[in-house]
C-alpha cells in the first residue's frame, strides 16, 4: 500500500460520511477521494543539511539566529529591529544586528509575553501584536525594547482549526486582520470567521473587508499598484492534487468561494450553502483564483520584495513561506517560493529555496513560516520547528531593485470611500417614488424618534426589531434600508439592506436570521451590510457619542429584483431605481453612554 494512504476502513469512513450528508440534502451526490496523510520525520539542523539548501545562483542562506523555538512570525521596525512571535512559547523576542554581519549579535530578549502571541505589525514606533482573540499594542523604545502593552481589541472570534490570526497595516493606514476559520469546509456562526478584517489602527472600529477565504495567514500590498494580494489555503482531504492553494487579488466587499467553492470554480461536494442558495448561485458570487500552486504546501507569511539588494529582475515580485504538508503524498512545501509579477499581475509562483526536505521527502528539517524583508535587503525566514531564522542574500554581480516605495494608498482609499458621504436612501434620486401617499412605518419595539431598546444594538443581543407597514397598492415587492447618517468615518453607515420581499407580507418578525437569503418570508435576500455582514447590524456607535439616528426606510416596488444577495446599498439602489412606488421611514435613536457588562 502506498505510504501514508488512508486504510480501507478510514476511506469507507470518509465516504460514509459523504453519503450519509447527501442522502439528508437530497441532491445525488456521489463522491470516491483518496487521501493521504504523511508526515515526514522531523531531523535536527546541521551545517551539513544548511549546506544542502537550494537557492538562485548568486544567492545565499546562513542561519540569522538559532535555538528560538517556535519561531513563526517575524516584524521588522525602520530601525532594523526583528521582532519573531512564539506561539508555543507565548512571546515576542527581540533580535539585533548592530555589526551587520548577518547574525543576530546577542541571545534574543523577551519583550512580550502574551498567550498564543503571533501576529505582527509595525507602524511608526509602534509594534502590534495579535493573539486568537486580542490585539495589543506598544511603543517600541529606543533600544527596541516595548513599553507597556495595551489591548486595543479584545473581541476577535473564538478559534477553531486556525486560529493564528495575522495583520499588516495598508497603505491607506488601516490594519488589516487575517482570521482564519474554524473548520476545514463549513458554514460558520461568526461571520468575522474565515475572512480578512479592517480595523482603525486604536481597534474602535472594524469591519469585514473580504470574506470566504479558509486561512489567508500571508496577504501583503503591491509596491507599484497598491492592491491586495492573499495566499490562502486550500481545503483539505480531497486527494494529493486537490485543492491548489490560491492567489488572490482581495478587494473590499468581495467573496471568494470558501467553503462551498474552490479553485477556478470548482464545487467543493459535501457542504451546503444556508438558506436555499445553490452552489451555482454561490460560485456565480464569488471571485476565482488568480493562481494555484501545489496542493497542501501550506502557504504562510508574504511579502513583496521592498529592499534594494536583490537583482533588478525581482522588483516587484514577491516571495512566500510554505509550511509544507501533511495531507498529500508525496509531500509539498517547505520551501520559500518567488511570486512573479509582470506589470503589476501575477504570471507565475515557483520555487525560490528549497532543500528542507531530505531523504527524498521523507524528512525535513524545516517548516518555513515567518518571512521579513531585513533592513539591508536580505530575506528573514523563521522555521517554527527547529527555531531558525535564516538569512537569504545576494552577493552576486546583477544590476540591483530600487529600493521600492510605499505602496499607493489610492487603491485601498477608493474601495473604503465606496457609498461614503452620500445621502440616506430616501433622499436620492434613485429612489423618487411615483405619486403614491408616504409608507407608514412602525415597530412594537418603539415609536418614531425615540430610543431602540438596548437588545437590538450590537451591544447586546443585536436581534432586528419588529417591523410593520401598510400595504401598497400595486406593489411586487419591498425593500428595506436601514442607514446611521450620523456615523464616521463611514457616513451613513449601512446597518441592514432587505429586498424581495413578498407583496403579500407586510411585517416582519423580531430576531430575522443574519445570512445572505431568508426562508422565511421565502426568497428574502440580504445585502452586504457596512459592517461586512449579512442581515442586520443593530446600532453600535461609539461610547460617550450623542445619540445617533437609525433609519428604518421601506420602498415599495413595481416588481421583484434579479439582484444577487452579496450586493450593496449603492447596487440596491441602482436596481430600484425607476421601480419605487411608495416610500417611508420610521428613525429611532440610540446612544451607548458606558460599556456595557460583558455577558
């Protein structure tokens, strides 16, 4: 039997599993996998091994520094400080190379210690770091020591099967948090799982940036066109070949498969989206791939190449840890791969250093994870399981990079100010009604003008109220669009978009489910919500702000819409526009003074 392949047992198991699940969903499906789980054996580090690493001619790979530990992510600040988190250990270490000889100087100093430290970011003198559930920041004092360490957020999601959470800051000034998800193909209960998050750099704010993306731990801003890029890693247990771990441009508001979708397109067999939306609908809603490299490789940190010390052709170009696999055999990864750009686009993803794995795949001695590019050029990688960093240098004759500049913030600018600093939807010209008398608009919960009850805030329990309006003569349909004109920086802030609802309903129940399609009232969809979400968001201004002011907006419509459920307000409005009967609101207000007990 071909080594590491699962026993006959295990893959009746498996595919037991898989019948069992869709005789329940009753759509036929039918799927053999064969699958393997190898792990190679672990070898300690040896001048020997290191002298067998493979790299571009003209480079070179020597150890930074050694016996560190789990050594995963790695920061490095402007004054050429490297910071590597431990998740193991529950730390940050400090490492200098005052001499510039391409060895840390000294034993490494703890300058945080936090349980499941690791992600890392520098802006200015500031150093954060992220845990599972927290982010933390501190001042990083003259001599790279940290001053105290203050939470900044404490509310990321529970963890699961990822729970490394990751963040950079983009050029547009924001912090960008990577969580991963729970599962390996699921549908989550916490939207903020699974996705890339955007947050003001004090944590008082954030929103969804990107959803459906497995665990996208390496992402990093193109120095010439300032998009988004994201590895992200495929799911597991669907052979040796499948799924390629993906390259993704990441915008603002797009979904990008996961877990129903993969790859190209492809349909992942046993999951099943929520409220009656087919794998067709979901795949139509998400973005592909750009490209695929190697299933399993298990890709980590990224970075595009900023330094000035590598040959000219790299410019432009990034490079990635792969931690390497354990469900494929033979085994992918461990290596550090080069991602070529040609005019700002992706053309290609292949090997840049290898050598970590020996005896024919069979052993390794590294698992590459953290990666930085050094003050002076050179690439720092961290292998999380013999405690290297390594150093990875040109010394050859090649024309050098310029040293790259910041990356535009234009890019990452213009998606945050989509629908910003426009009109509620009752005001616009989309949305000019056709000389029918005003929606009355009313709720059990309160009364025009006055205080939301604390349960539907964000606050609390952050279920919708009850909702209810006079029938329309002529109507095909409603829609709903609940905005805060008072909000900042988003202003309005989109708190819940509704349409197709059916002519015959003119109510809905208190605690509607937050997804992309109801199934009661049926056929219901939900849009994207300024918070990221879909379904509704309960008010959540800021602490000590004056009261804000929600309103509640229901349009009648000539006629049903043809509109996915992953649009916006400004997509919804473009499609009613022409089709708005009769109009009307109902605003409540809401104002959070202290916070609130945790419960």
């Amino acid at each position: 039997m071909k080594a590491g392949l699962l026993g006959a047992a295990s893959a009746a198991a498996l595919l037991a599993m898989l019948t069992a699940a869709h005789a329940q969903q009753g759509d036929g499906t039918e799927v053999q996998i064969t699958t393997n789980v190898f792990k190679p054996n672990k070898l300690p580090t040896t001048t020997d091994r290191i002298g067998q690493l493979k790299v571009p001619e003209g480079f070179s790979v020597q150890p930074f520094a050694q016996g560190l530990g789990n050594a995963r992510i790695i920061a490095v600040s402007n004054q050429g400080f490297v910071y590597v988190s431990r998740r193991e250990e529950g730390d940050v270490l400090l490492l200098k190379d005052e001499d510039g000889d391409g060895k840390a100087d000294k034993a490494p100093v703890q300058v945080a210690s936090r349980a499941q430290a690791h992600g890392l970011a520098v802006k200015g003198n500031k150093l954060y770091l992220v845990t599972v559930k927290e982010v933390f920041v501190a001042d990083i004092k003259q001599d790279g020591t940290l001053g105290p360490l203050e939470m900044i957020i404490g509310d990321l999601p529970d963890a699961g099967q990822h729970p490394n959470r990751v963040m950079a800051f983009g050029p547009d000034g924001m912090l960008y948090i990577s969580v991963g998800s729970t599962c390996n193909a699921c549908n989550e209960s916490n939207a903020e799982n699974a996705t890339i998050l955007r947050a003001t750099p004090d944590g008082k704010s954030r929103t969804i940036f990107a959803s459906g993306l497995r665990n996208t731990i390496g992402f990093d801003w193109s120095p010439q066109t300032g998009e988004l890029w994201g590895l992200d890693h495929g799911i597991d247990l669907l052979g040796d070949e499948v799924q390629p771990e993906e390259l993704n441009r990441l915008e603002q508001g797009r979904q990008y498969g996961w877990p129903h979708v993969y790859g190209k397109g492809d349909i992942y067999p046993q999951s099943t989206p929520v409220g009656g939306v087919t794998k067709e609908q979901w795949r139509a809603h998400s973005q592909p791939m750009v490209l695929g490299y190697t299933a399993h490789a298990a890709p980590m940190q990224m970075k595009f190449y900023t330094g000035a010390s590598f040959p000219a052709e790299y410019a432009g170009d990034a490079f990635a840890t792969m931690r390497g696999s354990w469900n494929r055999n033979p085994a992918s990864g461990y290596e550090v791969v080069r991602i070529h750009y040609e005019n700002g686009q992706p053309t290609t993803i292949e090997p840049f250093l290898t050598g970590f794995l020996t005896d024919g795949g069979k052993t390794h001695f590294a698992r590459p994870v953290g990666l930085a590019v050094a003050k002076d050029g050179a690439l720092l990688m961290a292998d999380d399981t013999n405690g290297v960093i390594y150093r990875i240098a040109y010394s050859g004759n090649a024309e050098k990079t310029a040293a790259a500049t910041m990356p535009p913030a234009e890019p990452m600018q213009a998606q945050a100010a989509k629908g910003v600093g426009v009109p509620i939807a009752i005001d616009r010209p989309e949305t000019n009604a056709k000389l029918q008398p005003p929606i009355k608009v009313s709720s059990e919960a309160f009364s025009a003008d006055q205080t939301i009850p604390q349960q539907h805030s964000e606050y609390a329990d952050g279920v919708s109220p009850v909702l209810k309006w006079n029938a329309v003569t002529n109507a095909a349909s409603y829609v709903i669009i609940m905005e805060d004109p008072d909000s900042k920086p988003i202003k309005p802030f989109v708190h819940w978009l509704a349409w197709n609802i059916p002519s015959t309903v003119t109510s809905l129940p208190e605690g509607l489910q937050e997804q992309l399609r109801l199934t009661e009232p049926e056929g219901v969809s939900q849009g994207r919500n300024s918070s990221g979400t879909h379904g509704y968001f309960g008010p959540k201004p800021p602490i000590g702000d004056p009261a804000h002011h929600y309103h509640i907006q229901v349009l009648a419509l000539d006629q049903m819409l043809d509109l996915p459920p992953t649009s916006d307000r400004d997509a919804l409005l473009a499609a009613v526009s022409g089709h708005v009967i009769a109009k009307g609101e109902l605003v409540g207000i809401y104002q959070q003074k202290i916070d609130p007990p945790k419960q």
